[in-house]
C-alpha cells in the first residue's frame, strides 16, 4: 500500500471526507432565540468575586439556552435527517475506503468503483442537504442556518467532483501512477 502513487483527487476526495466528519459537528440550525442568548452571554462580563455572581448566572443561562437550541448533524431529529446523516456517513467511508483500495492498487472488476459509489453518495446527500437548506427542520421563521449547513454542502460538492475526476483516471491501465524515484 503506498498513498505516495495516489492521484492528486483521490487525495482532495480523502482530505474533504476528513473535513466532512468535522463540519458534521459545527452547528448546523439554531433558533432567534438561540441566537439572542449567544448575543446575552457574550454581552454579559462579570466583574468581581461578589459583584460578578448575577452576570455570571446570567451568562451561564444563556449559554444553556443556547446550546439547547442549536444543532448539528448528529442531532437528528426527523426522518430526513437521519436519512441525511446516514448519506454523510456512506459518503465519508465510501470515499475514504475507495482511497484506501487504490492506495492498495486494488482494481475493481465491478464497472461501479468505490470512487463512483463515494461521488454517488456525495451527490444524492448534497441533494438531500441543499432541499434541507430550504426547508429548515421545525418552523422556518424561528429556525436560523449556521455555518455548518453550507460548509456541507461545498465540502460534498468537493467530494462528488474530486470522486469523478478519480473515476476517470480508474480507467483500464490507468489505476495509479508510477512510484515517484527518490531524488539523486
């Protein structure tokens, strides 16, 4: 096995599932309300040992209100969801297994390659993601989209599109490159 002949999007396919179990923890909705306690705990600063005990509870209140209402990947709560956060999971060992198999020059009898399956999971999953885009889970005048949400959705793109450029180069003849020689 050596990851040293892998082609240059097997590694970005590799890299961006990595990213992707990250991003599946970031959070993905919160609600105005979540958002209005983030804004009372970074607006409260206690001062003092005594003085500061109100504030303090105050900012701690906050930020369990906060965190009660904002939600990422793993906390699913409908059935798109965990059908979402399944696609996220077979994107990401997909992905990561089909890098493997080629890192091992393991070749495919099958006409589908594991690159083909990880760009298909990547894809169909980047569909579910962007319908759940907009249509936010409870209702849409009190859900609010954090950072997580799009950052899924560029880092499956990233994944679909690297999947098909590895697709390509898993041609007949064409499984790897040639080890590079060490320098002279």
């Amino acid at each position: 096995m050596s990851f040293g002949r892998l082609p240059r999007a097997n590694i970005i396919a590799a890299a961006a599932a990595l990213v992707l179990l990250f991003v599946m923890a970031l959070d993905w909705y919160s609600t105005v309300a979540g958002k209005e306690a983030r804004r009372i705990e970074a607006l409260s600063q206690p001062e003092g040992a005594l003085s500061g005990t109100p504030e303090r509870r105050i900012q701690e209140e906050a930020r369990f209100s906060a965190e009660d209402a904002e939600k990422n990947a793993w906390q699913v709560s409908g059935a798109l969801d965990r059908l979402i956060l399944l696609g996220l999971l077979a994107t990401v060992l997909l992905t990561l297994g089909g890098v493997f198999l080629r890192a091992a020059s393991k070749r495919s009898g099958a006409p589908v390659t594991p690159s083909v399956l990880g760009g298909l999971a990547a894809t169909v999953t980047a569909v579910l993601v962007a319908y759940r885009l907009l249509d936010q889970p409870g209702l849409d005048e009190a859900t609010t989209v954090e950072s997580g949400l799009p950052l899924a959705l560029v880092v499956l793109g990233v994944i679909a599109l690297s999947s098909r450029a590895a697709m390509r180069e898993e041609e007949p003849g064409r499984l790897s490159r040639p080890p590079r020689s060490p320098p002279a």
